[in-house]
C-alpha cells in the first residue's frame, strides 16, 4: 500500500454522496434579472397598466402622426420629380402612383377629421394643397407636351 500512496493516487467513495443530494431539498432558482433597456424604448413591463398605448405623447423618439404624413408627401413629391438625388439626378416621374400617395393623404386628412393636434392637421392641410397643385402643374404640362406633338 505504500507504493500507491507514492504514486499520488488518491481514492474516494462517491457512492453515497449521490444519495445525499438527492435528499436535500434543491436550493431555489435566482430571481429573474429585469431586462435590460436597449435602444431608446422602454421594456415592455413599462407598458402594463395604461388603458392604451396612444393615449399619451411619447418623450421618445418613435414613430408619430406627422412621421406617416411626411413619408407619403415625399414619396408623392419623389413621385412627381421635384425630389433631387445627391448625385444631381432626379427621381423618373410616375404620376399614378403620386395621385396614389395623394389620395391616402386625403383618406387620412377625412378619418382624422377632430382628432389631431393643431400641428398635425396644419401640416396635413398645408401639404396636401401644395401636393395637389404640384400634381395638377405636372398634369396640365402633360396635355400642352401631348397637345404639340
């Protein structure tokens, strides 16, 4: 025996420490860490309790109203070819799908009618006019073109 204890072999009976920790109860899980914010929104935990998630103006930088509005009117000004890229080209001119953009803009301008703020329906207003006279600019120069020639 001796010349194992030179050796450096070491024996231990693990048999009944299987059966020991069965026995115990098991130590219960750490709580949940809260989630972390990522981005400029908050986790949706901040959202319970609200009667909806319209009803107040938002402090953070998320989609609102007037961003909707602005998206259609430029898409219908890249439409009618008033907008200029960085490289000097303007978009092709496609006035079906500028009238499109033109008409959800007056879709949305009649279901809102009442329930937006004085900025918004302004910028509304505002743009749909000049969206309109510019289509109307653009159709008018079609027919003097398709006259001519």
């Amino acid at each position: 025996m001796e010349e194992e204890n030179k050796k450096g072999f070491k024996i231990v009976d693990k048999r009944g420490a299987a059966e020991e920790e069965r026995e115990r109860p098991a130590a219960p899980p750490p709580p949940p860490e809260p989630p972390k914010e990522t981005g400029n929104r908050p986790g949706p935990e901040s959202v319970q309790g609200k009667n909806s998630p319209g009803t107040e103006p938002s402090s953070i930088g998320g989609p609102q109203f007037l961003d909707l509005v602005g998206m259609l009117q430029f898409g219908a000004m890249a439409n009618m070819g008033m907008i200029q890229s960085p490289d000097g080209k303007r978009s092709p001119v496609n006035l079906p799908a500028a009238k499109d953009s033109i008409d959800i803009l007056t879709i949305l301008q009649e279901k809102t009618k009442g329930n937006l703020t004085e900025e918004e329906s302004g910028v509304l207003t505002e743009g749909l006019y000049h969206l309109r006279m510019g289509y109307l600019a653009m159709m008018q120069a079609g027919q003097e073109k398709g006259g001519k020639g």
